[in-house]
C-alpha cells in the first residue's frame, strides 16, 4: 500500500464508531525502517464566538491500528493524544 492510499481512507474509532479524519502524516523510524504511528487532522466543534470549530491534529500509534481495509482504518479509539503545534 502506498502513503498516497493511506489519505483518502476514513479512520474509524472501534469504540464509539466515529469517524475521526483524515491520515496527514505518518510517524516513521527511518533506522529501523518502521512505521511508528499516523497523523490524522479531526475537527472538533467548539462553540466559539464564531461558532466555528478548530482543526487538532491527533496521534495515533501504529499498535492501536487494528484493521487497514479497503474504505477505512479501524482504530482502539482508547488514549489517543490530541498535538498542538
């Protein structure tokens, strides 16, 4: 599978079967030539004073992938880490 493929799959959260985003990134181990994790975009409704929600990018262990399928990624949705940059 291509890096290419990875971005227009749906993540899914096994645990409440929500969609979370988009794959942006992947975190690589160069020396060991491994994949360490992924970087999908979410958004998150906050009720600002424009009503408009922000964009949180979030983290997302290559250990809690569960599944790679043809339409989506299955993810245990359980301690995902949202990133500030």
């Amino acid at each position: 599978m291509k890096v290419s493929e990875l971005r227009v799959l749906d993540v899914i959260n096994i645990e409440d079967g929500r969609r979370l985003g988009p794959v942006i990134d992947l975190d690589l181990d160069l020396e060991k030539g491994v994949v360490k994790g992924i970087v999908i975009m979410a958004s998150t409704r906050s009720r600002g004073f424009f009503g408009g929600g922000r964009m949180e990018d979030i983290y997302i262990p290559w250990d809690k992938i569960i599944k790679i399928g043809i339409d989506t990624i299955l993810i245990d949705g359980r301690d995902i880490v949202s990133i500030s940059y």
